[in-house]
C-alpha cells in the first residue's frame, strides 16, 4: 500500500513570532522554519505502518517555493521514500492546497493519506478535510490510533467526550493528533541518504487549478500583552475583585 503525506513548512514552534511593523503579515526574516509538528507527527505514523509491513512506499508532498525542498528532505531523512514539490510562488489558502492534493492523489492512487490535522501558522484544521470532500474518500479525523487491518483502517478518534473509533474502507484520509505518537529524529545517516533519494518538481501550473485565493488578511496582531497581577489580603477581598473589577462572579 502507498502513503501520501502532505507536510508544510513552518515556524519553528520554538521560535517567538514576530509581526511586521505595518501588521500586514507574520516577519519571517531570519527566521527558523521546520515541518509543521502535525505533519511531523503523519510522517511517523506513516513510517510505522511502513515498518510494520503494511505500507510499501511513502510518498511526501509540500506546496510552495524551493525553500520548502528542506522540509522535504526532512521528512527523507526521517524515512519517506520519495518527495513531490509543487512549485508556487503564491500564498494559498486551504481550499486551494486541497484542491492540488486532489489532483495529486488522483495521479498517484495512494491508499492512505495521511496529514496534520492543521498548521501551527494559520491554524485553519480545514485542508484534510476538504481533501476527503473533493476525493470522495471516507475520513478520520484528530486521529490518536490508526490501526490497518485488511481493506480497513480504524481510527480512534479524540472528541469532546472522549474518545470514538470509526472504521473506514480504504482509501482513505486520516488527520493527525499530537497523541497519535512522538516523533523520531532524523540521524545523520539517513539525513545523507535523503539526498539521494528522489524529489520531483511540478509546477502548481500543471495541475489546472484556480490558484486565486478567496481569503484576504486584514489585519495581523501579535497577542495582548498580559497585565500584572495583584496580592489581595484575603478571601473577601478578592470575592469582591472578582465581583466588581473581573465581574465574573
């Protein structure tokens, strides 16, 4: 069986985030950018299925600029088996990326993908879903177990009240939860073999989607700064703090 996994360059999540001083966007200069965590957490996965025998080929797929090359060879390095670029220059929004994974998954005919269930830039937890929509293809999603078991997947799932397991007919689209597992890290071995081991470039051209993106940022913001706090003598005191200045008793 082969794997699809979309991974996505981002952030650092170690990094502090700076915003431009017109607040127009995010100022990426000089900044470290690694593969987003949840799809970080979908390469491994998709390497454990793969050691386990049930997977044959991973496939890794990242769309953007050459810059997202690193990524890729990350995601090599940590046990993919080849990588796809889809080369563009502009900024896509969910529905776009969706859209060219489609186009990508018809080609390939893969009978598992499996993704981050969102970016830990935009945050939207949208693409693998709308994924499955344009596929047709069942989906699990938050997924803290995949367990293949024949021309099935059961995914147990995180929700509000707990969890659920869900049994899908493969193909099928599985989005990644940050207990689903732990990460490897990739040695130096195998960061030298993922140099040799194959990276195709299509361009985002090729695959006859509208790129135009419909979403258009306004404002960007860094978060409120927090106020210090204040000791209060006792219980009364702040019983009444709570009740006039925080009101929320």
């Amino acid at each position: 069986m082969k794997i699809l996994v979309p991974v996505k360059r981002a952030i650092d999540y170690n990094v502090k985030v700076r915003v431009k001083a017109d607040n127009s966007a995010v100022d990426l200069t000089n900044t470290k950018m690694s593969i987003n965590p949840f799809c970080e957490i979908a390469v491994e996965e998709a390497v454990r299925l793969k050691e386990k025998g049930v997977a044959t080929e991973i496939v890794v797929i990242s769309v953007g600029d050459k810059s997202c090359q690193e990524q890729l060879r990350t995601a090599l390095a940590l046990g993919a088996d080849r990588a796809i670029q889809i080369d563009t220059a502009d900024t896509l929004d969910s529905l776009q990326i969706a859209k060219l994974l489609s186009k990508v998954v018809e080609e390939e005919q893969p009978g598992l993908v499996i993704l981050g269930k969102q970016s830990i830039d935009s945050d939207n937890n949208q693409t693998g879903q709308m994924l499955a929509a344009l596929t047709g293809m069942p989906q699990g999603t938050f997924a803290s177990e995949v367990v293949v078991d024949g021309e099935k997947v059961n995914v147990t799932r995180e929700i509000d009240g707990g969890l659920q397991t869900v049994s899908l007919s493969l193909p099928a689209v599985v989005t990644t939860d940050l207990r689903l597992n732990e990460p490897r890290y990739a040695t130096l071995p195998n960061i030298m073999k993922a140099k040799r081991k194959p990276l195709e470039v299509k361009a985002a051209a090729e695959f006859g989607v509208e790129l135009a993106s419909n979403v258009k940022i306004l404002k960007v913001t860094p978060p409120a700064q927090r106020e210090g706090g204040v000791k209060v003598a006792d219980v009364a005191e702040l019983v009444a703090k709570l009740k006039t200045e925080a009101k929320v008793i």
